[in-house]
C-alpha cells in the first residue's frame, strides 16, 4: 500500500457568489388601463367559425387586452 493515500487532504469549502442586478424602474409609469372585472364578450360578438370547442369548455383567439396580459402571465408561470 502507499503511505500517500492515507496522508489527509485539506477540503476547501465551496463559496457561492451571487451577482444581482438592480430591477429597472420606469421613470414615468403610465397608469395601466386593464380592468379584470369586465365581462367576456358575448357570443353574438365573437367570431363563431374561429371558436374550437373541448368538451364542456370553447377555446378562441383572446380579444381584450386582459385576455392577452392573462395568458402572458400563466405563460411565464409555467417556465
């Protein structure tokens, strides 16, 4: 056997440096115009051709801007 194996090694303990960038803020937010307590249109006003349906439940393209910010935000949740 080697005397070389037994001889303790000196362990250095790993650091973990995070670097952390300041979050950019506006300097003149504009007030946001999204109102989450409107009502979806009626189905007198979509577009019937373009509408799939699965199930109990109908899919179509979003219309209002709540609907764009919505699926945006479950998008990026989900990555």
């Amino acid at each position: 056997m080697d005397s070389k194996s037994f001889e303790r090694v000196k362990k250095e303990e790993p650091s973990i440096q995070l670097q952390t960038t300041p979050i950019p803020q506006l300097e003149n937010p504009r007030p946001s115009n999204l109102r989450f307590d409107r009502l979806q249109p009626s189905d007198q006003e979509l577009d019937q051709d373009h509408i799939l349906e699965f199930g109990r439940f109908d899919a179509r393209e979003a219309i209002l801007d709540e609907e764009f910010w919505t699926a945006a935000w479950l998008r990026a949740e989900t990555h």
